[in-house]
C-alpha cells in the first residue's frame, strides 16, 4: 500500500477502471471516467498529474465512495492505493 501523498491521475485512473468507471473523454491532461451503477451515471474528472495534490484526492476519493455507496476508507482499500 503506498503512501495517498504519491499517487498519480495514471494510478488512480487504472485503479478506478477496476471499479467499473471506464474513460469517456480527454481534453489535455484532464481524463473524465463514467461510471453507471444503481441506474445513476457517475462522471468524475481525474487530472493526470504526478502526485496529485492530497485535497484534489481526496475530493475524487469522497465523491467516488458516495457514489458506489461505501465508506471513503473502504474504498481506499479496494482501490489498492
């Protein structure tokens, strides 16, 4: 498990494409993934920068553990970060 301070947009794009969010667009180096569960459509933009910065994270993190109805710390650990 890495340290949340070094994870990348690259890192976090892949993990959440395991959570069954899938890439629908890119404009520069903003990636917006989709994801469409309980017959609500998600869409979260996810910058492709390295690190991203912790508030940025952790925005994405809580928006994400909403949507697919789980505790951000779980979420957490199913992402592998």
């Amino acid at each position: 498990m890495s340290s949340l301070n070094s994870i990348s947009g690259k890192k976090l794009i892949k993990a959440l494409e395991k959570q069954s969010y899938f890439i629908t667009r890119q404009k520069g180096s903003h990636v917006r993934l989709t994801c469409t569960l309980y017959n609500k459509t998600h869409h979260i933009t996810i910058p492709e920068h390295s690190p991203l910065k912790i508030g940025t994270l952790h925005g994405i993190l809580k928006e994400v553990a909403e949507h697919l109805q789980i505790a951000k710390s779980k979420l957490i650990i199913l992402l592998e970060l």
